[in-house]
C-alpha cells in the first residue's frame, strides 16, 4: 500500500527513482513513439536507471508497455481492459437487482480489475503479475457471456 500513488507514503529513494524513471522513459519515448523499441534499454537515459544488482528495473507497467511497443501497443492494452471493463459494467446495468448472485460477481471482477489496473502503474510486469491481469480480463469476458447467455432483462 505504501507504493501506491497518492495513497502511500514509500521511501523517498524509491519515489525518486520512479520520478527520474518516467523522466527518462518519456524522453526515450519520444524518440519512437508509434510503435516504440525493444532495444530502449540500451539509450543512455535508461542507462542511468541502472541499479547497484545491475539491473534497470522498470516499475511502471503502463511505461514498459509504451516504450516497447510505442502508442500502439499502450492502446490495444488500454483498449482491451477498457472494453471489458465497460462491458461488464453494461452487463451488471442488465440484471437490475443489486442483490442478484450474478450482479454482485460483477461487482467483484469490476473493483478487482480497476484495483489490478491500478497496481500496475507502480510495479514491474513480471513473475505472476501478467498472468493475473490476462486471467482476470479472462473472466471479465466469462462474465459477459455467462449473463448474456441467461438473457437477463431488467
């Protein structure tokens, strides 16, 4: 929770490195915007975000997404989880009860995306992490097809 934005309060290193990490990845950015760089690691602004284990540790999801695959690709992510998230946000509007199984289910793949989508801008994607949102976004489209299938009229 302390590394969450406008919420915690993380140690001062570790927000400054995010600071200077979006600093710098926004003038590599800028470089290739539209469908962005595999090789971004290697400019010499991301050099400098090089740590004491050797590595550039890219802790904003949405940032490594943009710099590899530019406006593009930040786009069909952005995309993809603003559909389902409209989607199954249409579908609850649907069932009409608010006490109905299936609305509050909804409800529950609702907050839990919007709370993942927001985790992301403050960690890496690695390990589990791309695995959990992909599974979610799974069962967000699940969700619309499971109602859609019980044709609930409100």
């Amino acid at each position: 929770i302390d590394l969450l934005p406008f919420i915690g309060n993380a140690d001062p290193g570790s927000v400054e490195y995010r600071e200077q990490l979006l600093e710098n990845g926004l003038i590599v950015f800028k470089r290739s915007p539209i469908l962005g760089s595999t090789t971004y690691k290697n400019t010499p602004e991301m050099e400098r975000m090089r740590q004491g284990q050797g590595i550039i540790d890219i802790v904003n999801s949405y940032l490594d997404i943009l710099l590899t695959y530019g406006l593009v690709g930040l786009g069909s992510f952005l995309g993809i989880f603003g559909s389902i998230l409209w989607g199954v946000y249409k579908t609850m509007r649907r069932i009409g009860s608010r006490k109905n199984e299936y609305y509050q289910l909804g409800r529950a793949i609702l907050a839990v995306l919007i709370s993942i989508l927001f985790t992301i801008y403050t960690v890496s994607s690695i390990s589990l992490i791309p695995t959990l949102y992909w599974i979610l976004a799974g069962m967000g489209v699940a969700y619309i097809q499971m109602v859609k299938q019980n044709d609930w009229n409100a």
